[in-house]
C-alpha cells in the first residue's frame, strides 16, 4: 500500500465531499468493468474480472463427492480466495493471509447461506447425483492478481460470471449388483448441465469517507474510508448479506440509507454485468 | 495490441487499429528499424569492432538482441535501451518522488530508479531562505519539512562515488506538492524538455511532467519568496473543511485523464497534447469520468494520427 502525503488526502476527501473522485467518477459510479469467460480450460467455469486496476480471476471445478450424512440431499460448495503476491508486495509470503481469510468469509456468507445449506445463493439440491450416494462438490477459487480497492465486489462479480459459465457434465449412473449396490460412473464430455445463476447476488461495497459513502473504491480511497458496509444483493432488490468492516461506528439510520443506496446501485451493476456476460460469450463463440 | 483493455465495439475497434497502423506507417523508416524484440539481429558493420552493451549478445557472429527496446549506438557501444524499464536518471532532470525514510541528515525518496534516491539536507533550501550552516536544530527539525509520503519535486544532483543519486532543491519552485494527484506513467514517455514546470494560469492548475514518469497535476500554489514553515502548517488545518474549488477541481481532474488517456495508448507526454485532449475532450462535451471510456481512446488515437500526418505533410511541402 503506497502512502499518500497530507496533501493528497485531503484532495482526494475534498474530491469525494465534492462528488468529482479523483479519475472524474461521481461518488456512485463504478469503474468500467470488463468481463472475460472461459479463461481457465481445466476448470468448469472460470471468469476474469477487471474493474480499473483490479483484476481478479474465479475458478469453478466440479467434482464428483459424497453428500454429507446430515443432508444427503445436497451437494457442497467451498470458497477460498487466495491474494498473488504478483498484486502487491505486502501479498508475499503469509502476508496475504489475513486479507484472503477475511474475503473468503465475507463471500461465504453472501453465497452459502447457513450450515445446513439453506439459504444458499447456490441451490444446493440440484448439485445432487444420488441422494446420499453422490453429489458434486464445487469449488470455486478466487485469485487477486491486480489489487486497486473494491477486491470484494470484484471477486463476487467473478464468482457470479463464473458460475454462469459453468457447465457441470451430465452423468449416466448404472446400478448394477456385480458391484454390490455401488453407483457407477459414466461422466459425458459432451452434455453440460448450465447452472441456474439468476438468484446468485452481487456484493456492492459502499465506503464510508468523511460524511458521504462511495462505490468501487480505488486503494487511494480505502486508505481514506472510516468504514465499509459491503451488501450482496440479488436480482430481486433482496438483501442476502452484509458485512461492515472498519473500527468506526455507524449510525443506524446511515445504513439504512446506505442499504437503499446499494440496492438502487446493485441492481445497475447486476445490468452491466449481464452485458458484459452476454459480450464475452459472444466473443468466446466468435 | 497492447495491454488495453477496453470494451470495444466492432466499429471502434476497427477505427483504433486504422488509426493506430496509420501511426506506425507514420513513423520514420529509422525509427522501426530500431526497435527491436528478444532474438532480432542487429545489424552492425563487423568491420569496425563494435561493443555489445546491455542487451545484447554474440550470437553465431551476429549480435542479437535479448530484450525488447530501441537500439542506441554511441561511438562503438551498441545497446537495447528498454522501454518499459525503470527510470534510469541524469545530471540535471527534474524528477517527482515520494519521501519513504528520513535518515540523519537526509531524506530518501522513491522516484522509480532501482535504488532510492536521497536528497541531503544541505542540498534544500531551508524554508526561512537564509543560507546558512545546517545546525542539528535543523536537523531535529526535518519532519517539519518533509514528512514521509510527502510528494517533493527535485533535481537529479548527481551520482555519488558509491552509485546513490543525490538530489537538490535548491530554490523555491522545488519542494512538497500538496493538494493534488499523482500520476505514474513509463519514464519513456516524458521526454527532457527545458520547461518540465507547467501553470496553466487558464485553469489555475500546476502540472509537473518528471523525468522519472511521476507526473503531478494538482492545484496551483503562489510560490513565496519566503514561506515560514509554521504559517503554512496552520494554514493547512484551518482550511481542512475548505476543499479544492470545484471548477479547478475539474481542471485537474480533466488533466490527469488526458494523460491517463495518453499514456495508455503509449504516445510520448509533452504538455502541448495533455492540454490539446483536455480541450478536445471539453469541445466534444466528453465527461470527464468518459474520457476513460473506450470512444475517447479512439477519437485521440484518431486525432493524434491526423495531427502527425499533418505533420508530416507540412515537412514535405517545406522540403519541396
């Protein structure tokens, strides 16, 4: 993280009490957002995400499990992230450690819902092969490689297109008693089930600098932020998690306004992500 | 094409390459030549021995590059200068940089080169503009100066016997930057020039093009003959609630973009063209958050190949 000097702190909270941030955006306006798809062969889905200087990459793999004893009518989802020391060089080392733990969780929560499962942006019982046989477990990976603030919208952004062009092989299970009653296998390479990824939200962080709060914070401006509050909403307008970091207090009437903001906010940004979904698979297909 | 990443529709992606294959059919035949990637062969007469430099190697009796740059000959010295490298610095540059350290007696300041420079104490001038022996008073006194992270303009002083680079700000239009942005773009773009200190008095902004890339665009201050240190600290807390105006905001802010603008599409910053895209950007009603959009990359790949070619023309009809 470079240092600013006192001078261009307090430009930069003068430019956002002003409403004109330092590339010119007003406090509400993102980025311009690209969106790549398919960008790992291996994996099942993948997405590369680039908001200014932020890129991040998600990885979907899908693989063939058992469901848990406790609900065998679900499959299992994990989220990690894991920060490149190519995106900072504070990342090198453990020193990415806390930062990748703390935006793992965050994403959890937006998208896994409770313990049991329920509640998950990811509708878990259609993960599901065998009941209590087999499931798939998905697990999706997210990279920082280029850090420039607001790595959380961005990795759930790359989350969402990357489930989106997940594509889970159909399988044929042939139950046959030579094997004693076990399920085997026959996973197609051709036919892919697409996954249903319009209940999958979008987190928009909104950062608390002096007395008004911004969107898609560049790192100049995080330095600057007294608090965060990073909402996940979905395509109906519907809060599906929170989470506020920073030490300073909020009023409860700020984040109620705050919550309005990001639902008006989201539902643009869930629009252009659309587009931006609908322009890289079309340029996949060319 | 370069690391854009630009959301492109088929009409402009079709207008950059025009515009950007018009550049390059542009460019002096000399100037191609030059460039060079990992594994061309440069040609060199054999017959005069010649001196493989940085970048070169000896292949097959044949000198091959082995980075991707511009070929520089000095004398017998054959060598690949590389464009996206750190800055390398000279006697007398005006650099921009950030104070990371204070050490006895001297500050050390980031400025892109593969060491930190360091600007002495006794190479500033001290605030109150008497010339004088620095005391250890002085010395105590430094933060007060400079503090770390402070953005300081300077001059490239020297190199000392070790190798470090020494720096000066010996008069009053040297010194910390406040209100304002940095911006850093590759060295290579911003060439020496005579004048690297630019007012725009039209829009009541000071624009510092350094020789090391860090380019500073922010708001402009009237330069004292002597400024106590103390008044200026008082001033900058009693005027914590009042901003930057907006209109000189908006000036800044349209400058920084241009050169943004400019330097991702890899065309060399003088202040002639950051000040031509911002007026051009204002003439076509661009908002200033749109000129990092992909339309306005186009129209100034656009005009900058139409303002070369005219150019260029103008030369031949001279010439004729």
């Amino acid at each position: 993280m470079v240092g600013l000097s006192e001078g261009e702190k307090h430009f930069i909270r003068g430019g956002i009490a002003q409403d004109l941030r330092a590339d010119g955006r007003t406090r509400l306006q993102f980025r311009a957002v690209t969106v790549e798809t398919g960008i790992i062969p291996q994996a099942n889905g993948s997405a590369r995400v680039r908001m200014g200087a932020t890129e991040v990459i998600a990885s979907v793999k899908a693989e063939l499990g058992k469901p848990t004893i406790l609900h065998p009518g679900k499959g299992k989802v994990s989220i990690y992230v894991d920060c490149s020391p190519t995106a900072a060089p504070m990342f090198e080392g453990r020193g990415s450690e806390e930062l990748s733990a703390e935006l793992s969780v965050a994403l959890q929560r937006c998208l896994l819902g409770g313990k049991s499962g329920a509640g998950a942006a990811i509708d878990l019982s259609s993960l599901i092969v065998i009941e209590g046989k087999a499931c798939w477990d998905l697990y999706i990976d997210g990279l920082v490689v280029s850090s420039d603030g607001n790595l959380l919208d961005a990795l759930a952004a790359a989350i969402k297109v990357a489930l989106s062009d997940t594509g889970i092989p159909k399988v044929n299970v042939s139950l046959n008693a030579e094997t004693d009653g076990e399920p085997e296998f026959d996973i197609s390479d051709e036919d892919f089930l697409q996954f249903d990824t319009s209940s999958v939200p979008v987190i928009v962080t909104l950062t608390k600098v002096g007395k008004h709060y911004i969107v898609d914070a560049t790192s100049e401006e995080e330095s600057q932020m007294s608090s965060a509050v990073s909402v996940s909403v979905n395509r109906l307008g519907q809060i599906c998690g929170m989470t506020k970091r920073g030490g300073a207090g909020l009023d409860p009437s700020v984040i109620f306004d705050m919550i309005s903001v990001a639902k008006h906010v989201s539902q643009r940004f869930i629009s252009l992500l659309d587009s931006e979904i609908a322009a890289a698979e079309a340029a996949d297909a060319e | 094409m370069r690391d854009l990443h630009l959301p492109l529709n088929q009409t402009q992606r079709v207008r950059l390459e025009a515009a950007l294959h018009e550049l390059q059919t542009l460019a002096p035949a000399a100037a191609s030549a030059a460039a060079v990637t990992v594994a061309d062969t440069i040609p060199v007469n054999h017959e005069d021995n010649i001196l493989k430099g940085h970048g070169t190697t000896d292949q097959d009796g044949e000198v091959v590059a082995t980075l991707c740059g511009v070929v520089e000959r000095v004398n017998k010295l054959v060598y690949v200068r590389t464009l996206r490298a750190r800055y390398k610095p000279e006697v007398g540059d005006i650099i921009v940089g950030r104070v990371i350290e204070i050490a006895p007696k001297r500050w050390r300041l980031e400025i892109n080169f593969s060491q930190d420079a360091v600007l002495m104490l006794s190479s500033m001038n001290l605030p109150d503009g008497i010339q004088r022996r620095r005391t250890a008073v002085d010395e105590l006194n430094m933060r007060s100066i400079f503090e770390e992270n402070d953005v300081v303009c300077a001059e490239v002083r020297g190199f000392q016997h070790d190798g470090s680079l020494h720096l000066q700000a010996r008069s009053q239009k040297y010194g910390k930057l406040k209100r304002g942005q940095l911006l850093t773009v590759p060295p290579y773009l911003v060439k020496r020039r005579k004048q690297h200190f630019h007012h725009l008095e039209q829009y009541d902004v000071d624009l510092i093009l350094g020789c090391n890339g860090f380019i500073w665009v922010g708001e402009h201050v009237v330069v004292n003959e002597i400024t106590t240190f103390n008044e200026d600290q008082e001033k900058l807390s009693a005027e914590v609630e009042t901003f930057t105006p907006m209109e000189t905001r908006k000036h800044i802010c349209r400058l920084a973009n241009a050169a943004r603008v400019l330097s991702a599409l890899g065309f060399t910053l003088t202040i002639e063209l950051i000040i031509q895209t911002a007026e051009a950007s204002l003439s076509s009603n661009v908002k200033i958050n749109d000129m990092l959009g992909a339309e306005f990359y186009v129209q100034t790949a656009e005009t900058e190949a139409k303002r070369r070619a005219d150019l260029l023309g103008r030369k031949k009809g001279g010439a004729r």
